[in-house]
C-alpha cells in the first residue's frame, strides 16, 4: 500500500514553500523558491506589492518538485491546507480576478494609518488586540477608496494570502480566525469580524468574508489545479491559519503559558492563553490561536532569518559558492562559523532589525553594528565568525526582551521556551537564548514549525486526526532540549546588559 502525506503550502516573506509530511511524521521535506516584490508605477518605495500570477506559477512548481523529491504520486497526497506572512491581504474583483495583492511590508496607507489610530486607536486596541497602523487591512482598504476609487469599486473580497491560496486551490473563499485577528477588525471577545466599526469606517461589509475555524475542508482541488501542480482533482483543501500562530501548534505549543519563538524571516514570540490579555501599555498584541477557545498573547523580537539572509548575500559569496558545490545550505557554513567565534562575540554587538516591540509606535530599528574595540585589536582574528555569532546573540537578546514584555502583562510563568524556524538549526543561537533566558530551549525534530501547524490543519481537516492535540502527537517531537550552563548564564547576563543599555542610548538619540 502506497504511503499517504499531508501537504502545506506556506507563502513566506521571502519564498514560497511546499512541504510534505507523512502522516506519522516519520519522513517530511520540502522545496521551495525565493520570490520578490515591486513598488506599483507612480507609488513611493513605502508602496510593495507581487504579481498573483507569477506568485502561484511558483507554488505549481514548488508543489511538483516536492512530490518528485518524495517520489509519489499527487493521489498519495490526503488533504492540503495552507499558512501565510500574516497583515499581507488580497482583494478580489468582478470574476473573482485579483486586483491588489500586498505583502505584509506594503505601507503605502501609512497616513489612512495614522488617521486611523487618532479616530479609532484605543477602541481598536481594546477590541481587537492590535493598534491600527498602515500595517493593516483597514488602512489599505482606506487608501484605495481615498486614491483608486474605481479599484475599491471592484473589490469583492478581502483575504489574507493563506486564504487567497486556498482560494486558488478551490476557487472557494472564506477566511478563518488568526489572520482574521490580524487585519484589526475582528473582534476577539465575539470571535467575528467587528461590524460596528466596519460601519463606522465606511468600508462595504459584504467583502468580508464567512470565518471558518482552522482544520475546517473548504473545498476540494479543482481540475485546473490538478494539472498545474501534480495533485489529484478532488484532494480536500483544508482551512490553514498564519504562520506565527501555525509554528506554535506546529512546535506543540497548545496549553495555556505555552511560549514559543518562531524564528523565520522575524522572530514573533507568541504565548499561549486562555482568553484574550489585553497590554494597558499598548505594546503588545493580542490575537487567536488555531484552536478553538485559545488566545495568544505576542512581542515581537524583528528582523531575524531576513538579516541573516542579508549577511549571506553581501558577505557570504564563498560559503555561498562552497555550499553549492558540496549540496548543502550556505546557513550551515555560516553557522559553524559562528560557533568558532568566542562567547560574547568580543564585545561586538548587533541592532540590525531588532526590535523590542511597542504596538503603538512601532518605531523603526536601529540598525547598527556595535564592534567595540576587541575585535579591532585582534588583528589575527577573521571578523565574520565574529559578526556572525553578534547578529545571532543579540538576537537571542532581543528575543528575552521581548518575552519579558510577555510575562510581565500576563502574569503566567513558563518552564521553557520552544523554538522552530530556520535559525533554530543554529547551535549557537539556541545556546545563547537558553543561558540569555536561564531557561531550557526545545526544538522539535521538525524544526519548520510554520509548515507542520499547516499540515497539522490538513490531517484534521480531513479526519486523518481527530483533533489537534492528536495531529500534535503524531507530527511533533522534541529533537533537543537545551539546559543553560550556570557558568554562560552569568556571562549573558552582563552580555544582555551591555547589549540593552546599547539599546535604550539609541533609542534615546533617535528621539532627540
């Protein structure tokens, strides 16, 4: 009998992504492609959007890679579900043809933002967990009706680009709860959309669309689809959810006081709670998890997987090559590397994308590396391993900030920190994090966390798991827990000291 997989199309900041898993998650792989944005004729560079089109040529070929990689056949594949960078939107026109699709870094509404906020900030924090900003859906909505009247005309839905995708799996439409939380218009008490505020913006109610919960078929792959991509016609499509929420359960973070860093393109740190916390402060966001009747509470550590990928291709052009040449990943190169650089990474420090998070301002990061003066001195010493383990220390830094925002507005003590994402493949970072925090660090055997919650949906969806506590089972395993060292943790304690005083001096600069 031919073994049956689960399959998850994940549309990430930087790529997009087809990952399968077996259904006991024993084997598991994936393929993928990089994709890139443009600035729409005649907008600012604040203004990012992607060709629809082109995004899910890229999907079709991601999918029949990984089914060749895996060497089955698309009716092996039970149920597809799909995950998503959250705050992006698609609006869908007359026919159903898309006419605006942006990535959660389009800003080109930032005043419909700002006017946002000075209406209706408070209450939207108060309702919905998140203070409205450019980021969100309202504001893009907003300035297309104040700057393309004819486009805001047209538009017939409003989905998030894990719901586009399932869109163009099935060519059904519906949107589910955790980007639903994250367009600033769901209410999170009520669990639906915030009609009232809807009305009060003047926004047209009917292209807000039915919200299933994550796990729920909504359709099934449509013929055209199935000769695009390799998959059988008829396969369930199975309601996803975003990537942040997906890593958590996709990492077994599903109990209240449950904690998780989903270290990707950003690193989110997300706790699980039983209902919504609400930050008197106004720096955190509060949002829906999957599961039905859980909550998360989150901060946000920055740039994580984006720097580091930046690094890569600015400095990293031989490991680039080397990696290449032997078939593995340049990050692994680099990753060694780090580990050769001594603790502390000799004074240097990194500000590069980080970010203690502040819902209300949102402030841009610093950007800056700090060298110190050690690593000039040591003139024999390589710079890069040296960089390398500051940009993923500081990381770690930044991640405990953050989490300290956490426990302080919720009140709850976790007994470890769990981490998935391409970063938790980095020795070093995961040791920093433990000894930063004084914490353990877990790491699940499938460290793509975001990809398995996804195809965790899909195994309910199409009742290959009863629920998602049995899918978390079958498909999440702790590959290492690591313990902080007591002598490391008193060096990172002065470490993340220095490294916050750094912190606040620039914060304080750029304010002056």
């Amino acid at each position: 009998m031919s073994e049956s997989y689960l399959m998850a199309l994940d549309a990430g900041s930087g790529a997009g992504r087809c990952f399968l898993v077996s259904l006991d998650g024993k084997k598991a792989l994936s393929a993928y492609q990089e994709w890139s944005y443009f600035t729409p004729p005649g907008l600012t560079a604040a203004a990012s959007a992607f060709d629809p089109d082109t995004f899910w040529s890229i999907f079709a070929g991601v999918t029949q890679q990984a089914l060749a990689k895996a060497g089955i056949h698309g009716n092996q594949v039970v149920a597809i579900s799909s995950t998503s960078q959250r705050e992006g939107a698609v609006f869908l026109g007359k026919g159903g043809k898309e006419v605006y699709a942006g990535p959660n870094r389009d800003f080109r509404a930032a005043f419909e933002g700002m006017q946002l906020a000075n209406t209706f900030g408070d209450e939207l924090y108060r309702r919905t967990g998140h203070y409205p900003s450019g980021l969100f859906a309202p504001a893009r909505l907003l300035w297309h009706k104040n700057n393309l009247p004819e486009v805001y005309a047209q538009i017939t839905a409003l989905l998030s680009i894990n719901d586009w995708v399932l869109y163009r799996l099935s060519g059904e439409c519906a949107c589910e709860p955790t980007n639903a939380a994250e367009t600033c218009l769901y209410d999170l008490v009520n669990g639906d959309w915030a009609w009232d505020v809807i009305e009060s913006l003047g926004l047209n109610p009917q292209i807000f669309r039915r919200i299933l919960p994550s796990g729920t078929q909504l359709g099934v792959v449509s013929h055209q689809v199935a000769e695009q991509t390799g998959l059988r016609a008829g396969t369930p499509v199975v309601v996803g959810a975003a990537d942040t929420q997906c890593g958590l359960t996709g990492s077994g973070a599903i109990c209240p006081s449950n904690i998780t860093a989903v270290s990707g393109t950003t690193t989110p740190v997300q706790m699980v709670t039983s209902m919504p916390i609400i930050d008197e402060q106004q720096r955190l966001w509060a949002g829906a998890h999957m599961i039905p009747g859980l909550f998360i509470l989150e901060s946000n550590a920055g740039g994580s997987g984006s720097v580091y990928q930046w690094f890569r291709d600015s400095f990293c052009q031989e490991e680039m090559a080397q990696a290449a040449a032997q078939g593995i990943s340049p990050y692994e190169l680099m990753n060694a590397q780090a580990e050769q650089a001594p603790v502390g990474a000799a004074g240097m420090q990194s500000h590069i994308g980080l970010m203690v998070m502040n819902a209300k301002t949102m402030g841009m990061p610093s950007n800056i590396l700090m060298f110190g003066m050690a690593p000039l001195a040591a003139a024999n010493q390589c710079c890069k391993p040296l960089v390398l383990r500051a940009i993923l220390e500081s990381l770690a830094f930044a991640v405990k900030a953050n989490a300290q925002q956490i426990l302080e507005v919720s009140g709850l003590s976790p007994e470890c920190m769990t981490v998935c994402g391409g970063l938790a493949n980095s020795r070093t970072y995961l040791e920093a994090l433990a000894n930063t925090l004084q914490m353990p660090v877990k790491v699940p055997v499938l460290k793509e966390g975001t990809a398995v919650g996804a195809a965790i949906c899909a195994g309910v969806g199409a009742g290959v798991y009863r629920d998602f506590a049995e899918g978390v089972q079958a498909l999440v395993h702790t590959g290492c827990l690591i313990e902080p060292d007591s002598r490391l943790s008193r060096q990172y304690r002065n470490f993340y000291n220095r490294w916050t005083k750094t912190r606040l001096a620039l914060a304080n600069l750029a304010a002056s």
